[in-house]
C-alpha cells in the first residue's frame, strides 16, 4: 500500500502525459523527477484497459501507485496487473447489437483496424481490446443521428463520454468518482488533475489544482469557471510538454505555500 503522500497527481494520458500521436512522455521526465524527489503520488487516469495500463505504469516506475482505468469504471490497485471483470462490457455490447446506428466500437474492430485508428502497435492494440467495463469507438453519422443514438443509450442506463479521440460508452462512471476513492483512501494534501479533454472535466473541477493541457488534434476543453480563479489553468504547450512545463512551475509554488502556511 502506497505511503500517504503530500501531494497526488491525477494525470489523463492519451494527449496529455502520452503525445497525442507517439504515446511519447519522456518530454515529462523532469517533473515526473521532481515529483519522486518531493514523494508525490502519480495517479494515471485514461480509458486505457487494465491490460494497457500495467505496462505504461511499470515504464513510468508508477506500479506501487494504483491507476484509474476505462475512464474512471475501474481502479487497478499497487501491484495489482489485471482486473478480472467483464460484465458491463458484455451489457453494452449487447446493447449496442439491438440499436441500428453507425458506431464502431473497439469490439467491431479486428486488432489491425484498432491499431490504425489509434496508432498503437499491435501488441498494445491487442490490450486495447481486453475491455471489461467501457466500449470506446468511433461515431460515424451525422448530429441528428448521434442525438438520437445517445438517447437510446441512456434508456439502457448508457452514457457516452467525448475523450480526446474516441466516444466512449460506460454506465456512467467517471475519472472523478475513482479519484474521490483514492484521495479518501490515501488523503494527500494537495490534489492536481490535468486532462486535455471533455472526459477529464469533473477531474479537473474537483482537484485542488486543475491543468487543461492544449490538445490541438482534439475536441478541447471550454472555458471553465474555475479559470478565472486560477484554480484551474491551461497550457500554451501540447502533450508532455506542456505537462511538464505546468507541474515545473506549479509543484515549487506549492513548496513555497506550505513553508509560509
């Protein structure tokens, strides 16, 4: 069980701590350094499967920490490499086989047409399908048809998150929820979430800091109140860089707060 930490550090991936078209994150080696030295806790929090996730944890040296995985349906605990579960996949995909729409989810892909529309070699297009909680995929009509769509979800108790790529199907669990759970299992002082889409809004609201990392290949993220409060800030930079370039400037701010009270 990881220690209580001072600060946690909720963080998307695909487009924010991940380069939105390389899956690159070493531009965020020096504050993924500064936050080992200050023993911060590094919470991923991504639509990535378990399978995905234990991977990218373990290169970042984050497996003692646990991870919020499929957008916030399921938290793959410290040391913990697989979640057993497969039911509420099987109810949405089902689901999704009664209503006629143009929507294709991962679970209508092969492994090959996973890895090109995501980029991921095969390997990790592979994990990228071992869903048990969530279906992300593509919309593929018009707006019309995506209200209506939508709307026959919901009567299945179905909602859809907008992510930076992908439209993804759950039964309404969020990054937020998980986070809540992890904070109040490991009460840190300070929280900071940062997301570069949609999906990562309620994170972002409910940390202490909040981190809109600019995605320019996605849907983005709207003005949020909390902005014009400095509670929330956005980057100039994309991807890595960008987070990498908030946390420098953030984290020794927060040093500074809590020797001065």
């Amino acid at each position: 069980m990881p220690h209580a930490p001072d600060v946690l550090v909720f963080s998307d991936l695909d487009g924010t701590l991940l380069d939105h078209r390389t899956y690159d994150w070493s531009p965020a080696q020096p504050a993924l350094r500064m936050l080992a030295d200050i023993n911060a806790g590094v919470i991923l929090a991504s639509s990535k499967t378990a399978a995905e996730m234990d991977p990218l944890r373990k290169g970042l040296s984050l497996s003692d920490w646990p991870a919020i995985v499929e957008n916030g349906a399921g938290i793959l605990r410290s040391g913990q490499r697989m979640l057993d579960h497969g039911k509420d996949y099987a109810r949405i995909r089902e689901t999704l086989s009664q209503i006629a729409a143009p929507f294709q989810g991962f679970g209508d892909m092969s492994v090959a047409q996973v890895s090109n529309v995501t980029g991921l070699p095969p390997k990790d297009a592979k994990r990228a399908k071992q869903r048990a909680f969530s279906e992300p995929g593509l919309w593929q009509g018009d707006d019309s048809g995506l209200k209506a769509f939508l709307a026959a979800l919901a009567a299945k108790g179905i909602t859809a998150r907008q992510g930076g790529r992908f439209l993804t199907l759950s039964f309404g669990q969020t990054k937020e929820n998980a986070m809540a759970e992890i904070s109040k299992s490991l009460n840190p002082k300070t929280t900071i979430a940062l997301g570069d889409a949609p999906n990562d809004i309620e994170m972002l609201q409910a940390a202490d800091y909040g981190i809109i990392v600019v995605n320019p290949s996605g849907t983005g993220i709207p003005k949020l109140a909390q902005e014009e409060t400095g509670k929330i800030i956005r980057t100039r930079l994309a991807g890595p860089v960008g987070w990498n370039a908030a946390l420098l400037d953030l984290l020794p701010k927060l040093t500074t707060k809590d020797r001065h009270g």
